[in-house]
C-alpha cells in the first residue's frame, strides 16, 4: 500500500440511530503513523467518518487497496 492509494474499509460501522452501515467506505491512503509503538494507516474518506472528521486513523487490517 503507498500514499495516493485508494482503499477500502473492511470495518462494519455502527451508527447513532442504531444502523449499521456495511463495510465499503472508499478512500485515499495517505499513509502509516506509528504512536505510542502501535503502527496504524492514516485515511482520507470520500464520506465523512463516524467522528466526522474526513481523515482518520483505522487499523491496517481493517483496509484494503481497490484495484
């Protein structure tokens, strides 16, 4: 995976009014930052996250390179 990469979410997301919004937010990888010794990928989303912010932290596992 490298920066400008699009990607997917793998991560089902719950939502305020109880809702699930199934995996397949896409996004741009804009790359890994590592705090406290725990490596993590750094997402800017095409939708708004759940925190509402458009670029987030998620675990590496949790995407996937579109292709």
């Amino acid at each position: 995976m490298k920066p400008g990469d699009l990607v997917k979410s793998l991560k089902m997301q719950y939502l305020p009014d109880g809702n699930k919004k199934p995996p397949g937010e896409l996004g741009t990888f804009v790359g890994f930052a590592t705090s406290s010794g725990y490596e993590y990928a750094e997402v800017i989303w095409f939708t708004r996250a759940c925190n509402g912010s458009k670029i987030s932290s998620i675990q590496k596992n949790l995407i996937e390179v579109v292709k």
